[in-house]
C-alpha cells in the first residue's frame, strides 16, 4: 500500500527572504542563524533580506526534547561557534523546557505582526535558552521574552496565543517538514530555489547519540555571502 501525496507543499520564499525551517532547541540551527545575521550585518543586507522562520518541531518527530542530546550536541559545536552563546543547562532539571510548541506558535503568531517582530522573537527566544537557561516553553516565559524584544506587541500576542488561532501554522508546517521537501533543522532556502540543510557543517558522531558526543568534521562559514547574495537579488 502507497502512501496518498502530501496535500501540502512548501510555499516559495519571498523576494528578499531566506525561509529557514528550524527547531528552537536544535543547536545546529543556532549556529546557522548566528552565521548568517553575523554575515548579513557584515554585507549591510540587514534592510534588503529578512528570515521567515518557519517550525521543523523535532519533538513531534522524536517526542519530548532530551536535555542529554542537546548537551552534547552544544558542547561539540560550541567549540566551532563560540560566539553563539552555548551554555549547559545548569537550571534545575524540572525547568528543562522539553517541549517548545508553544514558542513556535508565538514565533508564528508574531510574524503576524511582520517579519521583523518574528526574527526578533526567534532569536531572543534561542538566546533565552541557550545563553540563560530559560524555560521557553512556558507561556510566560515566552512572553517576558518577547516583552524584552521591544519590538513585539506583547498584547497582541498573548490574545493571539491565548486563542490558538496560529497553532494551525505550527501544524501545517509539521505537515510540510514530514515531506522530502525540507530534509532536517535547519533547512533554508532562498527565492531563486536553492536549499541548503545544515550548511557548512558535516558531523558524525561518536558513541551513541545523546550518551556519545558529536565530531564536526568540516565547518565552513563562507556559505551565508551566497545565500544572503541570492535572496538580495
């Protein structure tokens, strides 16, 4: 028996975007994106080529986050990304936020709001996590997070969360990332068509996942001038 075709597909990026599909709590997405606004801001792009994040929620594939891989995976790339921020959990264990649903519905419901509001989310969130150990996918939390952001209509996002009514995009982007269109997080692409997943970063790892830890075997930056380049136009 066959499976029936996918009924949805992934929508093209925009002009003057790169669409990333991510998990909050993927450190090779936090290396990703740290690259590329480091490179956008080096390039001056930062007004010509915004982020439209889109979920690749790992726990509805995995189920719950488990704080052991994501450790481990910090420590190996943290050694090739310092400057991203990496920090072991050292909060209590019962606050480890081993879902993140929610954030990604926040994280949708403010781009709502505009790329902008949603880019500035997203990377205060990753930050709220990786650098300090925040609860993220907590519902106030979150929304502390967004507060600080200065760019977020915090009231709009709580009644926006409080209703659900984004949770739907949460969900049809899982739907999209169950596809071969988009292989993994983080996974981008840019207007012209191309898609990278994981660029830059070849890994393999030692041991058992989560017990072992991650080698990078090859690490290459220079990928982020092509993309940003590309969806500049």
């Amino acid at each position: 028996m066959t499976n029936a075709p996918s009924t949805v597909h992934r929508p093209a990026a925009a002009a003057g975007t790169i669409q990333v599909w991510s998990d909050l709590l993927c450190p090779f997405a936090h290396v990703a994106l740290h690259r590329l606004r480091v490179a956008r801001e080096r390039l001056g792009l930062q007004d010509q080529v915004r982020i439209d994040h889109h979920a690749f929620p790992l726990e509805l594939f995995n189920g719950p986050h488990p704080r052991p891989g994501t450790d481990s995976e910090a420590v190996g790339l943290g050694t090739i990304e310092p400057a991203a921020g990496f920090r072991l959990w050292t909060a209590a264990d019962w606050l480890y936020p081993n879902t993140v649903l929610l954030a990604n519905e926040a994280v949708a419901a403010a781009k709502a709001q505009g790329l902008g509001p949603a880019e500035d989310l997203d990377r205060a969130l990753r930050r709220a996590f990786w650098v300090d150990n925040r609860t993220i996918g907590h519902r106030t939390v979150i929304l502390e997070v967004a507060a600080e952001t200065g760019t977020v209509d915090v009231d709009e996002l709580t009644e926006a969360l409080d209703s659900g009514r984004h949770r739907a995009d949460v969900m049809t982007d899982y739907a999209i990332a169950c596809t071969d269109e988009v292989t993994g997080s983080p996974h981008l692409f840019t207007p012209d068509g191309t898609g990278v997943h994981n660029p830059g970063i070849t890994v393999h790892w030692e041991g058992p996942w989560a017990s072992g830890f991650p080698v990078v075997d090859e690490h290459d930056p220079d990928w982020t001038e092509t993309l940003l380049k590309k969806a500049a136009g």
